[in-house]
C-alpha cells in the first residue's frame, strides 16, 4: 500500500531524513529533522510517499 505521509508517520519519515542529511555527511540530528518535517507538515508543504507492507 502506498500512500502520502501523515502525522502518524513523522517519527519514521523523520529518521529517514535524518540519515538522508547523514549520507551527504551532515551530523546527525533526529530533533532537529523531526521539528523540520512536522512545521513541513503543520503548513503543508512536504509531500512524501511511504509503502507499507
């Protein structure tokens, strides 16, 4: 199932950015990708596709 990211998602999508920015050698900084993506989210603005199994 595939399906545009939500509220319930934030924890997950905010890891996956997470290690996104530490793949370009960025530091680490869950707290900070999780505040990113929520103010992305309050103002819709982010559109992200998750898959579910």
């Amino acid at each position: 199932m595939v399906y545009q990211a939500t509220y319930k998602d934030l924890d997950g999508v905010a890891t996956l950015f997470n290690l996104y920015r530490m793949f370009y050698e960025q530091e680490s900084d869950l707290k900070g990708a999780k505040s990113y993506i929520k103010r992305r989210l309050e103002k819709k603005r982010f559109c992200n596709i998750c898959s579910q199994r």
